[in-house]
C-alpha cells in the first residue's frame, strides 16, 4: 500500500476507535485531520497516485468556510493566497454586497481547490493522518464492531490488501465506490450538460476578481488563479455533447464570446475539458458503521459555488461527533443528528442552486422579465435579501432546536471578543468545545476532567447568558441566569 511519511495501517489495538476515510479532496482532508487531531488513528484512502491533481472545478471559498478554517488556524494563509470579492452583479444587473456580512470574512475568496487541499493535507499530515495513495477502494463489509474494507491498486505502487476500522466515511465524490457497495441509490437527474473548463492565459485583463454573465444561450465566467493563468467556465444551450468529447480552444472561445462578448484573447490552455452536473442526493447519511459526506452524499449545480463550502462543512459537523463517540465521550446515536442536521442543508443547497440555475438561463423574454422583477423586488426588501446571502455564503445555516432549548440552541456562534483579547474561533482550535461564561458566575468546579475537550472563556463585555458552542461554532446549549449545577448538568450532557 501507498503510504507517506513512512507510516504503516493501523495496529490491532487501534481498531476499535479508528477511521478510515476514503477520498482526500477537500471534505475527505479537513475530516481526517479533525479525527487525527482529536486522538483518533485515520487512514486516508485516495484511488488517484499522490502529487496527481484533482484537477478539482471549485473556485470560491465562503464566508461560513472560512470560519470553520479559522477554527483550525487555516483561514488567514488562505485568505493570503486568493483574491477577496466583497459584492457582485447577478443577471438583471441586481448586487450582492458582503461588505455587510456579519463575519470576520464579509466576502468570498475565489481561490482555486487546490490551496484548499494543499494546507488541509498539510495539517492532516502533521496530525498523524496515515495516507494511501493509489489506492482503491472494491469491496466493504461491516459488522457489529466494525467495517472491513478491501482495497485494490488504483495506480502506480497501489497495492490490494484489507483494511479494518470502527467506522468508514465516504468522502469519494458523485462517483463513490463507498455509496455503491453500501447499496444506497443516489436519486436525482442531469441540471446541465456539456460545460466546458479550461486554464488559460488571457491578453486582456477582464477588469474584475471574478467576471461573469448569463443570457438565453448560455453562461461564462472567468476568474484568476493567481499565477498568470485564468480558469474559464461555460456552456452554450443546444451544445449537448458526451463528456469524453474533447474540448478545443476555440471552442471555450466561442462559448465566452457567446455569453461575454469577448473571450479576453484567451491563449496557451494548460488543461480543458467537459463535464456535465447533476442534481442528487442520497436518502441517508449514515448506513450503519458507513457514513458519507460531500459530493458522495449530494452534488448540485455550480450556480452559488456551493459544493466545496458545503462538504467542508459536512465533515465540520461530523468529526467532532465521531470523535466523541470513539473516545467514549457520547453515545452511538450522537451520528444519527449528523444526517439529521446535514441532510437538510444538502437539500436546500439543492434546491436553492438548482433554482438559480434555471434563473440564469431562463430564455423567453417573459420569463427573464419575471426573473429581473423578483429580484429587484427582493432587492428592494432587506430581511429577504439579507437571509438569501446568508444562505448562500452559509452563515444563516442552523440547525433545528431541540423543544424547550434556548433560542439560540443550533444557531452559529459569529467571532466574539472574548476577555484577554482572544477571539471565540481561537479558542475552539483543537476540536474542543467552548464554555461563554458569565463574568460572575464560578464554573470551574464544573469542568473536571473534561479540560482536554473544553475551554473555559469570559465575555468581553458584561453578558449575563452563558452559551455552550459546540466545536464546529453552533450553539449547543444556552441559559439566562445559569447556576453552577445547570452548567455541570449541560456539560454532562453534551460534552460527556
């Protein structure tokens, strides 16, 4: 088997609270890194030979991403390596601004996946995470106390063999061999076919981060990557052709010119190529010790840049989860609330890109009136406008409170100050839950032995509610007028 750093599977001991995690793309990668740094032993499994791109189509990181990489001490050498857009035109000539997004990151970062991936793989590698290079994943078995998995050599020094663990997550791609041999069906069907990718030069500058368009036969966009190179998306309507067509220069050409008006004087193509994208989504996140996560559990239109940030925060919600339940921490069913918490998401992103989608290339004159009108109305009302970028950019995800909880219970915690002039996403780096106590209320006698798995922090400023955040920054639990026993009793319960 295909390993870096010199490591080797797991010993016999580690199997009883190991994971094995197939895929290392972005989901894949921040999931095996959050297991690692919690204590867990993880092998990555990738079917492609190490160094090989994923010659990946995400472009845009979102604001909710970006925090949940703060978390990890991620976000700002991201943020250094891309390009901040902090509003953009939509068709009917309509802005969204993020200047106003109530988040340390009030903008999208268009920066391609592949610096996604390089700094997720570097802190996996640094937590411990065994890697699998070439190798593929062909058969799985699970039992009561674990899931074997058989693999095969996907490439050059793959090697077959079997791996066993406690649980498997499938973070393999629409195409995962791990929803297949689980037997789960991937209902759905085609948004649109025959898009076109390439990576080129350009002779003239297009004037903007990311420039894009859509009318009645097609759509165009065309961002930087910061190294001389531009990727160009695009499609033109009635161009239905197979993915293993090949692509020409003057095709991508025409298509930007079609939807653009230029194609900037596009030149020297370094890769292209075709691709077509669904709408689907599997009816369950978790089959028994197999979970799934990212593209293997649901893929989407491109429209919203949304597919990427969404598997990032898939496996946000359930490292922390497997973790606690394979450190003895939390029951078995605490995986359950990963697809009940996830799934819906997975399903509005779903319907909220499909729709903006079918928006953009609405084609009757009536219809794309209609499209201009709703939007400027929707433009016209704040709430609307407001709760849709939040949606969008994903910090007006929450997720449903239980009866009887506090209000703020599954709600994102935003970056608050906290005493000493740290910041709350420092302080749950490590995976670790987060204590806002009150200034007077004594809370030490609470924590116990629990101080590896939580911190213990003070507002900035006089607030008398205290909040329990959960690792991944939603609220767990929260109390007006808590007493020392209410807080032990909350700690008991989520935190274990």
């Amino acid at each position: 088997m295909s390993t870096v750093h010199g490591t080797t599977p797991h010993d016999t001991g580690e199997v009883s609270r190991s994971v094995i995690v197939v895929g290392a793309g972005p989901t894949g990668l921040l999931l095996a890194g959050d297991l690692a740094e919690a204590g867990v032993p993880v092998t990555l499994v990738e079917k492609r030979p190490r160094g090989i791109s994923n010659l990946s189509r995400a472009l845009v990181v979102h604001a909710r991403t970006m925090e949940q990489l703060d978390a990890r001490g991620l976000a700002d050498e991201l943020a250094a390596t891309g390009r901040p857009l902090r509003g953009f035109r939509l068709f009917g000539g309509l802005s969204l601004e993020l200047g106003s997004l109530p988040s340390r990151f009030p903008y999208v970062l268009v920066v391609p996946q592949y610096e996604v991936e390089r700094l997720l793989e570097r802190r996996a590698a640094g937590a411990g995470v065994r890697f699998a290079y070439a190798t593929e994943v062909t058969g799985l078995r699970q039992d009561p106390d674990g899931v074997t998995v058989t693999v095969g050599g996907g490439g050059p020094g793959g090697a077959g063999g079997t791996l066993r663990a406690a649980y498997v997550v499938g973070a393999d791609g629409a195409h995962s061999a791990v929803r297949k041999l689980v037997g789960l069906p991937f209902p759905g069907r085609s948004a649109i076919r025959s898009l076109v990718l390439a990576d080129v030069r350009l002779s003239e500058d297009p004037g903007s981060v990311l420039t894009a368009d859509a009318g009645p036969d097609g759509f165009a966009l065309v961002a930087p990557f910061g190294d001389g190179y531009h990727r160009v998306t695009g499609w033109r309507r009635g161009d239905d052709r197979p993915d293993s067509d090949p692509v020409g220069l003057e095709e991508v050409r025409e298509t930007v010119r079609s939807a653009l008006g230029t194609d900037f004087g596009m030149h020297d193509p370094r890769w292209m190529s075709r691709f077509h994208s669904d709408e689907r989504q599997v009816p369950s996140y978790r089959v028994g010790r197999v979970l799934l996560a990212g593209d293997a559990a649901h893929v989407h239109s491109p429209a919203g840049g949304q597919g990427m940030n969404t598997g990032l925060q898939d496996a946000a919600n359930l490292g922390w989860k497997l973790a606690a339940v394979l450190g003895g921490h939390a029951r078995e069913s605490l995986l359950d609330t990963y697809h009940a918490e996830r799934h819906p998401v997975g399903r509005t992103v779903l319907l909220a890109s499909g729709a903006l989608l079918r928006g953009a290339l609405a084609r009757d004159p009536v219809s794309r009136a209609l499209r201009t009108a709703l939007l400027a109305a929707a433009g016209r009302v704040g709430p609307v406008w407001r709760r849709g970028t939040a949606m969008v950019t994903g910090i007006g995800i929450r997720y449903r409170r239980p009866r009887g909880a506090h209000r703020t219970v599954g709600a994102r915690v935003p970056d608050v100050p906290l005493a000493g002039g740290r910041r709350l996403y420092e302080a749950l780096r490590g995976g670790r839950f987060v204590l806002l106590a009150p200034a007077g209320l004594a809370v030490e006698h609470a924590v116990g032995s629990r101080g590896g798995r939580l911190a213990v922090e003070r507002w900035a400023a006089p607030r008398g509610t205290a909040v329990l955040v959960r690792p991944d920054g939603y609220v767990a639990w929260a109390a007006e007028a808590a007493t020392g026993e209410r807080v032990r009793a909350a700690l008991d319960a989520h935190v274990g």
